[in-house]
C-alpha cells in the first residue's frame, strides 16, 4: 500500500520523512492553508538536493488555482503530481494536462481530490477519469481545504464503482492502520496522511510516522 505524507515545508523534516520510506511528499500551495509553503525557500532547496527524494514522488496540492501559478510551481518545485484540491472541473483538468501535452514546460500528473460528504455522488468523479490518473478521497463538509483532521464514513466506499485508483484521506492517525487495512476496495491505492502525524502545522512527527508504517 503506498504512503503520500502532506503538508511538509521544512528540509529537514521533509529528510526525515523521505528516510521512512514514503512514495509521495506532498508541498500545500494554497495561501489560506497552515501548512503553506509560502516565501520559503524550499524551491531552492529541492532543486539543489533533488537527488534526496529517490523514488518519492513530489506533490503539489492546489486549490483553485490560475493555471499559470501551477505551471510555474511544477517547474520550480519539480513537482511530479499536481493535486487538485478545490471545485476544479473536468474541462479545467483536461485543458491543463493539454497544456502540458503541448509544450515544452515540465510535465506533472494530475491527481483530483473529492471532498466526501453523506450525499456525495461517485459518479461525479467519472468526468475526470480521462485527465486524472489518480483520486484523493477525504473528508467534506468542512470550510476547511484538507487537514481537518476528521475521518468520513469509509463504509461509502462501496458506492464507487470507478476504474480510477484512489488514496484515503481524512483524519487518519497513527493507530488506524489495522482499520485502513480493513477497507477492503480494489482501486484502494494507499494512503493520504496529514494533520494526525504533526508535531505542530507543517512538522512531521516521525515516531507516530513510523508507528503507522510498521503496522500498515
């Protein structure tokens, strides 16, 4: 099962997670977010240190974005994924991987999250199968984008039907690996793990890190 930790803004910690041995590390480019990169000089960072991250993928998390910012970040940030976090459409999602089809900029992934609520209807997210390689899952209802540290009823999960495979999302902590093990759906890919592993906004604690990846 693969691991996506967000939220990450600071070097050293973001070492420390990459040691652990996750496939994704996501980076928040959204200014109202606790965990925003900000004015940081984190760019730097990574283009000077890029060969730290290995095989972890570097991920980008947007809300509503103009399509020029998330172009600009990719190349900055070298990200690899692009997440869409906020009330992005399907012709929103197509017209950016065709910018990118066209052209000579890097090129990222798209991934879209879904914020899921009792009411919320699957079949909404079959719009994006042919732009997103790759959903979120997590918890709605909250004004708040993502970090809200809540879980939703997983039990809905028997209502996507979709061929697009997904990461949970949503309050999960470091002693929910037994009942993320329990979901049993074949497009489950992983996890998507934030604000239940923090020892503050944006700094990971990497005991309940690894307490969480032992037992998952």
């Amino acid at each position: 099962m693969k691991t996506k930790v967000c939220g990450l803004r600071a070097p050293e910690n973001i070492k420390e997670v990459l040691a652990a041995g996750v496939d994704y590390v996501g980076f928040i480019f959204h200014e109202k977010s606790k965990r925003y990169v900000g004015k940081t000089k984190l760019a730097e960072w990574i283009t000077a240190n890029e060969e730290v991250f290995g095989g972890t993928k570097k991920v980008g998390v947007f809300v509503n974005a103009e399509l020029d910012h998330i172009l600009n970040a990719v190349h900055d940030y070298k990200l690899d994924f692009v997440q869409l976090h906020g009330d992005e459409s399907p012709g929103y999602c197509r017209e950016l991987k065709l910018l990118w089809s066209v052209s000579t900029l890097r090129k990222a992934h798209l991934i879209k999250a879904f914020s899921i609520t009792p009411d919320f209807d699957f079949s909404t997210t079959h719009a994006y199968a042919d732009s997103c390689p790759l959903f979120i899952f997590d918890t709605g209802g909250h004004a708040e984008k993502g970090g809200t540290g809540q879980k939703w009823d997983w039990a809905k999960l028997d209502e996507y039907e979709g061929l697009v495979p997904f990461l949970l999302s949503g309050g999960i902590g470091p002693l929910d690996a037994d009942d993320v093990k329990a979901v049993k759906h074949v497009q489950l890919q992983g996890v998507d793990l934030n604000s239940g592993f923090e020892s503050e906004p944006g700094v990971k604690d990497l005991a309940r890190l690894r307490l969480f990846l032992r037992d998952l």
